[in-house]
C-alpha cells in the first residue's frame, strides 16, 4: 500500500512537470501586459518599459519559464508582480476559507444527496422518489451565483439573518456553502439513487433478504456500502473542483477564497500568481484522486494495491 | 452504514473545527459584527470595491491603495474637503523666482513607527528611492521633471526641476513618507509598516481585509480618536450594501447609485453625494473615417441626450458635462453645452456626406456599468442611424489592444468607452495624457488619436506656466478648442454617493476618489 | 407422515408496463420432512419463481403472487406479516443460490456477514455468535476457517464460497433448505464435493431439502423424489428412481433422454425440438403439445389435469388420462404423495 | 441466479410480442411522469424560440427612458429594465439566444470529443493514452477557469463562448465515447471484421459510431443544461454575449447592480434558465432511463 502511494506519486511528477509547462505557455498566450496595467494609463511607454524590465518581463518567455521553475524547485512559488507579496503567503491566506467552505458544501451535500438517495432509491417511482429526483436535478439546474443572489436578497437584505459576505463568524460560510453544495448534493442524490437501485437488484441483497435481514440492515448493512464506492468517488472529484475555489460563488459573496485570487490574478496579468496557483489546483486534484483511489479500497476489497 | 453517515457528518465537523482553530489564531476577536449594527466606538470598518493591491507607500496605483496608505503613511501636504492644499509632515513651502526650486519646510515634531525621525533626510530618502525607479514605481510619474533633491538643512528640502512645472505641488506634496530605514533594510510593507500615519499596519489578509490600529504616539495630541479601523475589499455591490445595513460595515463606496434611495430609507445611515473628478466619456478616432469630420463628432454629440444618460446610466447621480475638465477640477472651465438635437445633428452628418449613417464599434471593459453606458450610446446613436456594436473586453486584453499599435495609422479603436480621473488642483493629468499629440497610445491615452498643434501648444504652456493666472488661461483656452473639436462623446462626470452608519464622522471622500480618516471617531 | 411444506395452487406473476406474464401457474406439491425434492424443468419453466415464492422473496423484481398456499408447518406463509416471515426466512427455512460469486455481498467481510444471521435469529452476543460461525465454517469443511472469518468473498474460490453459503444457511438450523442451482455455477469436481455435502447435511441433522435443478444428474445423484415442471405447471412427480426408470410425461422423456449417459458414447445429444411457449402466449390444451412427438387432437384442445395414478405417480398427460380415468385429480387440492 | 433468468425472461417475452422498438421505447417513457411534462415544456420552449420575435407583447430592443427599472406590473408582467425595455420581451426573444448558445456550444463539444473518443477508444495504445492524458489535465482545473482563459484569449461574443464550453465539454465526451468505444470493440463481430480485412476507418464509421449514438445523444441532451449555466456564467462575468443582447445570462448580468431595490431583473432571467435547464435536465434523465439499457432500472 506505502509503495503503490509512493510509486504513484512519482509517477506524478513528468505529469507535472507537464502541466506546468503548459500552463505557463497558455497563460502567456492570453493577451494583456502586466507592466502596462500596473503602470496606469498615464504612463509613457518608457516608464512601461522600465516596469516591465524591473519585474523581469522582457526577458525570452523561455527564460522567464526557465527561472520560475528553478525557483519552484527551491520551494518558491515567486511573488506577486502587483503586490509583490509571496504567493505561498496570498495561498496561505485564502486556501484555509476554501478549504473550510469546500469541506462545509461537500459535508452537507454528502449528508443530504446520501440521505434523498437512499429515500429515492428505495421509494423508487413513488412520491418520496419523485420529491427527490426534482430537489436533485434542481440542483444541478439552478445557476450557482443566481442562487447566491436570491439567498442574499432573502436571508441577508430581508431578513438579515446571515451575512450577505465575508467571513468574520461562522453565519459567513453559510449562504455560500448552500450555494456551492446544491449541486453536489444533487449530484450525489442522483448517483446515490442509481446506484443503490443497481445494487438493490444483486444477487447478494437477496441473500441477505433470504436471511431474514429487514430492510433498514439490507439497505444500510448491504446495499449502501457498494453504492458509495461511486458515490465516493463523484464527491472527490467535486472536492478537488472545490478546492480550487468557485469563481462565481466567490465574487457574489465577497468570499476570500482561491476563486476570487485567481480571477483577479488573472485580471491583472499577475503571472506568478496565476501560474504557481494553476499548479496547485491540478497537484490538488490528482492528490484528491489519489486519496480517492485509496478510499476505494476501504469500501472495495476487490482492489488491490501492487 | 448508518455509521458511516454519522462517521461522515462527525468528521466534517471535525475538520471544520479543527480548521477554525487555526485560523482563530491569527483572525481578531471577530465580534465586531455586531448584528444589529450596536457598532463598537472604538472601531471603524471601512468597505470598498477593489482590492488592495500594495501596501508599498511608492508604488499605490489604484485610488484604494492611496487611501488606505495615507491611514498609514503621511505626505507633506493634504487637500481639505474643499480640495485646498494644507500641510501636513511640511508647514510651507517656497517656489524660487525662476519657478524651478520648491523649498519645502518640514515639521520637527515626528518620528516614524519603527523609531526613525522625520527630517530632511528622511525625505530625500524617499523622493531618491522614487526616482531611482525610474518608472518601476508606480509614483515616479509624480517626479518626472525634477532634476535633483537636496536637503538644505535638518528639516529644509531642497527640490529641483528641470522645467517650470505649475502642476508640481499637487504632484510631490502628495507623496508618501516611510521611514528611511525601513527602506534602507527593504522590508515587506505587505507584512509591516513604518510611517507616522494615526494607524499602524496590523494585519493583511491579502483579498480579505487589512487592519490598522492606532498609533499610540501619533505626533498629534488626541488623534487618532478609534483604535482601530479595517478595511475590506468587497467587490459584490449587493454584499457591500448588505454589510452597511447590518453594521458589518460602518462606511462604504462605492455605493451603487441605484442603491441611494433604498439607503437613505435607512434610519441609522447617512448618504452623502460627492461631486468627483471622474469624467465619463467615449474617446472618437480622429484619424479615422469618418470621424476625422468634425461635423460628424459633433453630430454624435448633440445626438446624445447627456440628461437621460444621468438619468439612466448613473441613475440620477452625475453632472451633465460641459467641459473636458469635471467642474471639480480648479481650472475648469464651462463651455456652451451641446444640447440634445436629433434635427441639428442629422444635418451635421448629412453636411458631411453621412446622411444615412454608418456603423461603428465602441469599445469598453466588461464591467456592468461601463457596459450600460455603451448599450446607452449605442440606443442614442442609433436614432441618427449611426449603427454602434459593442465590444466589450477584459480590462488586460483591452489595455493590449489599445497599446499595440504604434501610431494612428495602426490604430483599430473607433470608441472607446472610458473614464478619467484626476487630482483636483492638476489640469496637466486631466489634459495631457488625454489629448497631447504626444500620448498617443502606447504613450498615453489619446485614444482619440486628437492631434492639434495649438492644443499641444496650450498644454505645454499651461504646465510651464509661471503663474496660476496664466495657466488657468491657457486651459481655459484649451477646454474651448477641445470642446468644439469634440475628440470626445461627452457625456457626464459622476457624483459619487458614500454612505456610512449615522455618528461616524472625521472621515470624507474628496473629489479625486480618495478617502481620508485622519479625524475619525464615533459620536 | 404430514408434508413439512405444502404448496398448493399457487400462481405467480410479472407485473410489467402494462401487462401480466403468468410464469407459475398453479403449482401444487408437498414436501416431507427429512426429504431431498427436485425440481426440475428447462428454464422459464417456472420452477425459481416458485422457490422464491414460497420464501416471498419477490421484492425488488414486478413478481407478485397472485393465488395459492404455500403452508408451512400448516401455516400458510402468505398470510403472514412481512415482520413474521422474516423471523422465519434464514431461521427455520433458509436458501441457498446458483451463483455463490455474486450471492456473498462482495464488500463485506464474510465473518460479518455469517455473524449477522446469526445473531439475528439466535440472539447470539457478538463473541459467540463468532465462535458459532467459525465452527459451522469447518462443520462445511473450509479449512483455516478462523481466518477466513476476516476475508473477502472476491478472495475464495467459488467452492468455498457455495460452502460458505451452506454454512450461513445451515446456521440457524432451518428445517427447510432450498437449494436453488446450487452446483450450476461450479467445476464438475467442486458440484460433487458440494452435493455430498448437502447429503452429509440430510443425514446428520435431518434437514429438509428442496433442490431446484435443470439437471437430472443432480436429481438422480440427491433426490428422493422429483417434481417436473414446464411452463408454469407440475407435469410430473415421482420416486426418482421410478420417475428416471419409467417416465410417463412425454417432456421427461425428453429431458431424460437429453442427459448424457456415462459410459456411453452419443455423438450428438439429443434435444427436444421446438421451444418453450411464450408466457404472455400461451397456446390452448397441453402446454407441450407442439413439442411433443406423441401429441393428439385433443391435447391442442384442452389441457389435461394432474392426475394421481395407483402407484402413487402424478402426470399430466392425455396419453394417460384415458386409462387412469378414476385417477385422482390433484390439481386443486393435493393431498400429500405417499 | 434464478434473479438474472427472471429479467432475461422477461425480455425474451418483450422480444417476441413483436413489438417496434421505437414503440416500447415511446411507452416507457410515458411512464416517466416528469420527463413527459418536461417533454411538454421543452415544446413550449421551442415555440417560444421559433415565434418569439412575434409573440412579444413590446418591442424588446425599444428603451424608455421614462419608464426604467419598473416593478412587475399588468403593463408589464415581469418589469421593465434598467433602460425601460419589457423584460418579458426580452425574456422570449432571449431564449433563442440561451437555448442556442447551449446547444450549439454542446453539439460542437460532442463532435469533438466523439471523435477523439473514437480515435482513442479503438486504437489504443500510445494514441490512447496521449489523448487521455490530455483529457485528465483539462478535467484538473476548475470550472470557468477554462474558459475564461479561453474567452480571454480569443476575444469575448457568443461565438468565442460557445467555442470556449464546447472545448471544456469535449473531454467527457471524449470520455464516455472512449468507455463505449472499449466495449464494443471487444465484442466479437467486430473482431471478425477485422479478421476479413475491413478498414479501420470503415469499422469505426459502420460498426463502432452507430452503437455509441444512443449514448451520446443521452449524454448531449444532459449536457445542454450544465452549457446553457455555463454559458450564463460566462455572461455573468462579463464575458459572454454582447451586453444589449437580451441573451438570459447577459440579462443576468447587467441587473446585478439593481440587486435590493429592482429584484425582478435579476429573479426572473434566473428564473428563466432555472426552469429550462431543470427541463431539459429531467427530459435528459428521463431519455438515459429509456435509451441507456445500462442505467435503466
């Protein structure tokens, strides 16, 4: 198990390497010059010039590629062009909300999509099942940020019951942790519900009904514990989209988290920042599918790790 | 299973928790979020829409960075609520006979935060340290004519120029200070800060907040009145609002201007309205057809309705423009208005040989309200069948576009849809970039590609000029030809609503856009 | 002798869109305690359905019962409580299925999964129930059985695992097993070791077993008696010996006659031509008639009654209906055989 | 065992009444209640797209400076806008706009990624792997971060949004056609084609394509929704369709100033594409249910 981990993570660094070479290129490709808009549309082109020189922006793209990673590979992330703090710390300061609000949305999301699955699947055509079906695909239907703005209107400029942004108590996470889970949690309800309805027709469940089991241990015991092996892995990769932060989400509440860092970054040309935070978010995602890979084998002992 | 499921909701929490605890470290009290906005006096926070960039007191572009600084860092002189000049770290300054040596007079009284005293040296520090960059930071604008800095005495700076600059006190008289030795040493102004500004850099959580406390040795006696003043970057205007109703916020801007009427409903929050320097207008290619008739610019602008564009695009909140200088500015001067007239301005284009029109593209960022200022333009053009497509574009993509080509002929803009904001006593800044023949982008932003000798001419005279008198004549001079070349669709310079919970007082917004709290206290 | 089950008339059906298959179509027969019974048919006949009819284990499929008895210890199960028939399923008559591979819940530790009947119907506490399911493991004959409490089903053999389900069957003692193609899935070697085992089970503890089968083989090797079943009905039931010996049903003639013979050499099997009516269209009179190579008029007109006969032989079939005509009719309400 | 005989029974009875398939097809899914009402809105919606432009009860391109940001009223039922336009007009005549962005954005996403799928699934190999790589890269980042990279790139408008969203759903149409793809490959009448010597391009198009169809057009149908959110989101931010264009997200857009005080602007273009994506969604479920012999329950 220690070395199929190991072995899978080096297998992870050409990968790597990869993305962040294509990511760097990319991002260059998208047309705007840092220096240009730091310096204000009042600047002369030589102070432009002399910014440009200064944050190292007239060296060859190859070059510029060149020195970031030899710094990456020293464990620096660079520095910000605008506001020349380091990334690590700009990281630092909105990974921790991010990190909160992802395990928040992804929480109740799993909670509730678990829970109107199982109800759905084993209601299956009746009322209960129709309740759930209509809740999930709602969920998956409802535009994210218009959902942030009606609870904004409901809960914080009608009835002021929770913050309309930023995060100084927990009624901060609220609203917008309902925003972002919605659709998890319907995807989850959906993906719960089909799959427990497979399993519900395998053979082992009527061994277990043959048993005398009721249905409450049939479903719980048996059925579910099969079914969250897909169930498992939708909400991983949800979690690992979450991580990298929900640009929409983020904006409409004031929510200091990776979303709003990258779009300004990217607004504002900031490469480093840009390009050090799109190499986070694909490191995260492939570790957040790695540990989903791992979990498998805890609901599946059919996988092996060799 | 059911397990399971209790085992997931347990370690969610668990997690959630484990994960507050270390932010709970770092963060504050977090009770200043009074909910029913019972505010603490002690404290102000202070909402906005950008974020904060830099916290580099050289290198502040946008007008947030400038304010939140000026908490921090001092300059030598600051504008009263009328826009008049008064000192500040200087008690006066002198202009040699020749207009090119400003000798300014400093106070003897202030040391900066980290211990280190405010004398002469301290400025030349600063001022080299901006020269020095020749460009990289973003204030070398400011001293783009000075030949050299010297100190005369302990507390007497000497500073040089290479031209008769009339615009300079405005320029260098802003700029701010931060202790010599924190230079010297480069520290992180993101992390610390050493100026002799009422508030000392406490906290910044880059995108989340900044938290300046009081500086307890503030050179004046019983300033500041509050302990500690946060501010937030809230970009959603909806959220912004939402905060000051619920007293998370206690003052903010911008305020969206449809917002006024709902807030001023409020029983516990003031709106006051700012008239700014901020001329909104949409630059016409002169170098283009068929825009290089003047007969055609003037036809667009009297096809414009500029009360309706008040109206609808800033709802309500602006001032019909009739110059190229805000009313604001201290050179301003009124011009004869173009009134809305449909008949006069198809006449104007069919003089031209356009009478039936012709199509165009206005260019513009994508936010929403330039957006509604350009589908405004669009609607009004429309009726002299002058057929406009917008294009908006992402502010880094639209800045390369517009700086990429080298010279007029080059140039693809038509429209620019844009706005312009200048100090209030710098006719330079409002008119040079904009319509010297010499600022054609990537130099400037004459998008207008507006090339008249005499304008040039009047600009040059107007900085160089030696005396107030003679400068506001040769901008007087300047806004009439500029007026009637029209380079521009003039439309409105906006009035710009602040709004605050009631009892705050001490802190203002000046026409400029920035906001100073020097003074701040609770009722 | 009373029958320790007694399965009288019942029907059974699959419910779909908007139609109803009659898959079970009035079956009756009797099982006595103690006995092995086959029964056997050609698939679609019927003869799964009907054992998990009497165990109502329809759930989750559109079959629903529709007519019938199915009394145990003179307690007809269909009227019970959902509740009480699960005190009953996997206690006191339990079952066995085709494929163990799929049968054993593949994320769950086969330990778990023994231990869960167990102390279910036994009350057993936990540590007891363990000790209880390890050594039914070894009285099935699994080696290492300790350990094997902690493995997987992926990880044993399709043997072990029909052994493993043996021994959860058998866990609670029940009075009646039903095997359902309990050796299909498995090597020729393996159906052996399990169907000895089944026998070893009879004679040590008496259990009552009903085996369903599409093999004659099976029958011939465990059963004391067999229950012939096509499209629905009992064409035939008997001592297997005699069944095997004299077949009166055209139809188990034919399937005997499919078996291959040891011993013999057969270059090609034999097969009953023709195939199994469609059950959403069942031709008039006997169900077999158009495959059967004795047919008369009259079997296409009207389908013949099971009848009992003097040795104690039930059939249905007009070749004898004729001769037997005081045979007892046992279609409605049968009495136990012998 | 006796579980997998029962269901293959009943399919043996199905087979053999004869019936058409498209007729069984038509009769299960007339059993599911909600895709058969979202089936009814979807038509409606279609009638709205085709007689929009004559149905609208105002002009919606006409401004009225008089009559700006009005609550939904009998003059006009869904309020008027920030330049006096009738958001119920715009709202009709948008739904072209919306429905097309969605579809077009997600048909062009489907060609493509079938055709990588198809490419990746039967050749395997290095071809296979260079392909999926690619796809796990482009899945590793978040949602709009694509596209708005893309929009950034190629300029904003309808044309570079549609672009940018068929480029993020190529990937799991690459996916899913690929998986398909594995499995058909395997079966054997295609192996024997391959025996006699068919060209490779001919297997695909003749024998592989066909069977993924039913697939791909459940998978195209659930996709519209999630392009047509996307596509709003793009708006939303500034970045999709030309800001007088009545298109839902861009409506969505321009009246989040007004949020507090003219609720309706931003209530009921969201509304709008609530309710079209949760149709075309519960259709789309409904459809897998009938045409997916894999999900079907």
């Amino acid at each position: 198990m220690g070395r199929y981990i190991i072995k899978r993570i080096i297998g992870l660094i050409p990968l790597l390497l990869a993305v962040s070479f294509l990511i760097f290129i990319f991002i260059h490709l998208i047309p705007g010059d840092p220096a240009r808009l730091m310096a204000g549309k009042d600047a002369t082109n030589d102070e432009v010039e002399a910014l440009r020189t200064y944050l190292g922006l007239d060296k060859p793209i190859l070059e510029q590629y060149f020195i970031y990673m030899k710094e990456l590979f020293q464990g620096d992330l660079g520095h910000s062009l605008r506001s020349n703090a380091p990334v690590t710390q700009l990281f630092g300061e909105r990974f921790l909300p991010s990190l909160q609000l992802s395990i928040l949305s992804i929480g109740w999301a799993m909670l509730i999509g678990i829970l109107l699955g199982v109800i759905s699947a084993v209601f299956r055509g009746r009322w209960p099942d129709y309740f759930g079906t209509i809740t999930a695909i709602s969920g998956i239907s409802v535009p994210n940020f218009w959902l942030g703005l009606v609870m904004i209107q409901l809960f914080a400029v009608q009835f002021n019951i929770f913050p309309a942004g930023g995060i100084e108590t927990w009624k901060g996470y609220v609203l917008p942790s309902f925003a972002l889970g919605a659709g998890i949690m319907a995807m989850i309800t959906r993906f719960t519900r089909s799959s427990l309805v497979q399993t519900l027709q395998e053979d082992f469940i009527r061994t277990a009904r043959s048993r005398g089991l009721g249905e409450r241990a049939i479903i719980f015991g048996h059925a579910l514990k099969k079914s969250m092996i897909t169930v498992l892995t939708i909400a991983g990769l949800q979690f690992g989209f979450l991580l990298g932060g929900s640009i929409v989400v983020e904006t409409v509440f004031s929510f200091p988290g990776m979303g709003r860092l990258l779009i300004d970054s990217i607004q504002f040309r900031d490469y480093p920042v840009v390009q050090s935070l799109l190499l986070i978010f694909s490191l995260e995602f492939i570790l957040v599918n790695l540990i989903v890979d791992i979990l498998y084998g805890f609901f599946n002992p059919k996988i092996r790790y060799n | 299973m059911k397990n399971l499921l209790a085992g997931i909701g347990l370690s969610i929490i668990a997690m959630f928790v484990l994960s507050a605890c270390a932010t709970s470290g770092s963060s504050d009290e977090g009770d200043s979020t009074g909910g029913d906005g019972a505010a603490d006096k002690s404290e102000v926070t202070i909402a906005f829409q950008e974020n904060i960039q830099t916290m580099d007191p050289h290198n502040g572009s946008a007008g947030i960075d400038n304010s939140v600084q000026y908490a921090i860092y001092e300059s030598m002189f600051t504008p009263d609520e009328d826009g008049e000049l008064q000192p500040l770290l200087a008690t006066d300054y002198e202009i040699s006979d020749d207009g090119l040596t400003y000798t300014f007079k400093l106070r003897d009284d202030v040391t900066f935060t980290d211990g280190a005293e405010f004398n002469a040296d301290a400025v030349k520090a600063n001022l080299d340290r901006i020269i020095d960059s020749e460009g990289s930071l973003n204030n070398y604008k400011s001293l783009r004519d000075v030949e050299k800095v010297e100190v005369a005495d302990d507390y007497e700076v000497e500073v040089t120029l290479n031209n008769i600059n009339s615009q300079f006190i405005n320029k260098i008289g802003m700029l701010r200070m931060a202790s010599p030795d924190a230079l010297e040493n480069d520290i992180d102004f993101g992390e610390e800060s050493a100026g002799t500004g009422p508030f000392v850099l406490e906290k910044w959580n880059h995108g989340d907040s900044l938290v300046a406390t009081k500086n307890e040795d503030y050179w004046e006696e019983d300033l500041p009145k509050v302990d500690k003043v946060t501010f937030k970057p809230i970009p959603e205007d909806g959220s912004r609002i939402a905060m000051l109703k619920t007293g998370e916020a206690d003052y903010i801007f911008p305020v969206p201007v449809n917002d006024v009427e709902s807030l001023e409903a409020e029983d516990n929050i003031e709106v006051s309205v700012v008239e700014s320097t901020y001329v909104n207008y949409a630059t016409i290619n002169t170098s283009k057809e068929p825009f290089n008739k003047k007969e055609v610019r003037q036809a667009m602008n009297y096809a414009l309705n500029q009360e309706d564009f008040v109206k609808v695009v800033k709802n309500g909140y602006g001032i019909v423009s009739d110059s190229a200088l805000p009313a604001t500015n201290n050179y301003y001067a009124a011009q004869e208005p173009y009134d809305y007239d449909l008949e006069k301005a198809k006449e104007l284009l069919a003089d031209a040989g356009y009478e039936d029109g012709f199509s165009t593209e206005i260019w513009g960022s994508d936010s929403s309200k330039d957006k509604r200022g350009m589908q405004f333009i669009q609607q009004q053009l429309g009726e002299i069948g002058i057929d406009v497509e917008i294009k908006q574009m992402e502010r880094g993509t639209l800045s390369d576009e517009i700086n990429k080509p080298e010279s007029a002929e080059d140039s693809e803009v038509e429209m620019w849809y844009v706005g312009w904001s200048s100090q209030v006593g710098d006719a330079d800044n409002a008119t040079n970039p904009l319509f010297s023949s010499s600022s054609f982008p990537p130099n400037g932003s004459n998008t207008a590609y507006y090339d008249n000798e005499k304008a040039d001419k009047l600009i040059e005279e107007g900085l160089h000029a030696k005396s107030e008198e003679e400068a506001a004549e040769k901008y007087a001079e300047l806004q009439e030809i500029l007026w009637d070349d029209a380079p521009w669709l003039f439309t409105a310079v906006d009035e710009e609503p602040t709004a605050m919970r009631k009892g705050l007082k001490g802190i203002w917004r000046s026409a400029d856009g920035n906001f100073y709290l020097r003074e701040v206290e609770w009722e | 002798m009373t029958g320790l089950l007694e399965v009288n008339n019942l029907k059974t059906a699959f419910i779909s869109d908007d139609k109803t298959t009659q898959v079970v179509r009035g079956v009756s027969f009797a099982v006595n305690k103690g006995e092995i019974v086959g029964i056997v048919g050609e698939s679609g006949c019927g003869k799964s359905v009907t054992s998990l009819s009497i165990m109502r284990l329809l759930k989750g499929t559109s079959g629903t019962i529709q007519d019938g008895e199915v009394r145990f210890h003179d307690q007809n199960l269909l009227d019970l409580s959902e509740q009480k028939m699960r005190k009953i399923r996997g206690n006191s008559m339990s079952m066995i299925f085709q494929d163990p591979m799929t049968s054993l819940n593949p994320v769950l530790k086969i330990g778990r999964q023994l231990m869960q009947g167990i102390m279910l119907h036994l009350k057993y506490p936990k540590e007891k129930a363990r000790k209880y399911a390890v050594s039914m493991l070894e009285s099935v004959g699994i080696p290492r059985a300790e350990s094997i409490m902690n493995e997987y089903p992926h990880q044993l053999s399709g043997g072990m695992n029909q052994r493993v389900m043996i021994a959860m069957a058998m866990s609670c003692n029940p009075e009646l097993l039903i095997a359902d193609e309990p050796t299909t899935a498995l090597d020729v070697t393996i159906q052996a070791q399990i169907l000895e085992l089944m026998k070893e089970l009879r004679e040590k503890q008496n259990t009552t077993i009903l085996m369903i089968t599409h093999d004659l083989g099976v029958v011939s090797e465990v059963c004391d008696r067999v229950i012939v079943m096509y499209a629905g009905r009992v064409v035939e039931e008997g001592k297997t010996a005699e069944v095997f010996e004299n077949p009166k049903h055209p139809y188990t003639e034919g399937l005997i006659k499919s078996m291959p013979k040891i011993g013999q050499k057969q270059s090609r099997l034999y097969a009953i031509p023709g195939q199994v009516p469609d059950p959403a269209n069942m031709p008039k009179g006997c169900k077999f008639a158009a495959r059967c190579p004795h047919v008369m008029d009259i079997c296409t007109e009207k389908e013949p009654d099971l009848i009992k006969d003097e040795e104690g032989r039930k059939h249905r079939c007009w070749l004898y209906q004729g001769e037997y005509e005081g045979g007892e009719k046992v279609d409605v309400k049968s009495s136990t055989g012998n | 065992m006796s579980e997998t005989q029962i269901t293959t029974d009943q399919t043996q009875f199905v087979e053999t009444k004869q019936d058409s398939n498209f007729k069984r097809l038509l009769r299960s899914f007339k059993k599911n209640k909600l895709a058969l009402y979202s089936l009814y809105v979807i038509i409606l919606l279609l009638l709205i797209v085709i007689f929009g432009p004559w149905i609208t009860p105002y002009d919606p391109q006409e401004a009225n400076y008089d009559s700006i940001l009005e609550a939904p009223s009998w003059q006009h039922l869904a309020g008027t806008d920030e330049f006096g336009k009738d958001v119920l007009s715009r709202l009709i005549v948008g739904a072209r706009l919306s429905l097309g962005v969605g579809v077009s954005a997600v048909l062009l996403g489907a060609v493509a990624g079938t055709i990588l799928g198809l490419i990746s699934g039967f050749f395997g190999k290095w071809v296979d792997r260079v392909i999926m790589r690619i796809c796990d890269i482009l899945f590793a980042f978040p949602d709009l971060v694509l596209a708005i990279a893309m929009v950034a790139i190629l300029g904003p408008g309808m044309k570079n949004v549609i672009i940018a969203i068929a480029f993020f759903s190529t990937p799991s149409f690459a996916r899913i056609v690929r998986g398909e793809t594995l499995e058909i490959k395997e079966r054997l009448f295609i192996e024997a084609e391959r025996s006699i010597g068919a060209k490779k391009s001919r297997i695909i198009l003749r024998h592989v394509f066909p069977q993924t169809i039913s697939t791909i057009i459940v998978y195209i149908t659930m996709n519209i929704g999630g392009a047509i959110i996307s596509a709003a989101s793009l708006s939303f931010l500034g970045l999709g369709a030309s800001p007088s264009s009545p298109e839902w997200g861009a409506m969505l857009s321009a009246s989040r100033d007004y949020i507090g005080h003219a609720f309706h602007l931003i209530f009921f273009p969201g509304l709008a594409v609530f309710i079209t994506v949760l149709v075309l969604n519960l259709f789309g479920d409904g459809l897998r249910d009938v045409l997916d012999p894999k999900t079907r329950d």
